[in-house]
C-alpha cells in the first residue's frame, strides 16, 4: 500500500502552532493548490482546492515563520478523521506532513534568523543554492 501526497500552495492564514507533550508542537494550517483545465469551448478554467495539512514536530523553527500567502512544499500522507455529533458523522480529510518546505527566499531567511536567535538548526531549511528560484 501506498499512502503518498506532494503538493505545493500557499497559505490561507499563519500556522496554528499549538504545544503537546515531550517538547513536541502541532502546526495546523490549509494551503490552496491550483490546477486549471480547458472547458469544452477551449477556455482555461483555474481551479483552487483548499487543503489542511497538521505537522507534529519537536520545536521545528520552520513551521514558526510559515505566514499567510507562503508559497510551501508538503509531503506526507491523507488521514480521515470521523467527528459524531447529535448522531450524524463528519468526515474530515487532511494531510499529515512529513516534510513542510518554504519556497519563499523570505521565508527561508526569517528561519535562518531565528535559528541564530535560538543558537539551534532546524532541519529542513534548504541553503541558498538548493532554492528552486
């Protein structure tokens, strides 16, 4: 079985970024992701899904400086959820990440500051050279 999701978006709204136990943190956030198509008529039609992505991690600097509008590569896995209330069942859809990346240079740059702050590395912060732009 296979259990595998990539995509690239920007954020909807800052990251959600709540305490747990062990020194462990929850980042909660949704990403829009554009595809476009042509219609019958030849016409290109942009469509934009929302997605919510949760990253557990132990204090991951990164996931601090992820703002509203920060263009972002997510990796990880669909997880469903079921929520009873009143006798009727909701289901919710999101992605549990396993690798968040910014693609954003002032992105990349605010983690690299707090890092110097923090005398810390996160993981995950790409150097300069290995930015897609």
């Amino acid at each position: 079985m296979l259990n595998k999701v990539m995509l690239i978006g920007n954020l909807g709204a800052d990251a959600d970024i709540k305490a747990l136990s062990n020194n462990r943190t929850v980042a909660n956030f949704s990403i829009a992701v554009s595809s476009s198509y042509k219609d019958k008529d030849g016409n290109w039609v942009n469509v934009t899904d929302w997605v919510n992505i949760s990253k557990f991690t132990p204090g991951d600097y990164l996931i601090a400086n992820l703002k509203k509008g920060a263009r972002v590569y997510v990796e990880g896995e669909l997880k469903t959820s079921m929520v009873e209330k009143d006798n009727v069942k909701t289901y919710y859809t999101r992605v549990n990440a396993s690798v968040v990346k910014p693609l954003d240079r002032e992105t990349v740059n605010a983690s690299a500051e707090t890092v110097a702050k923090n005398d810390g590395e996160p993981a995950g912060v790409p150097a300069d050279d290995d930015l897609p732009f």
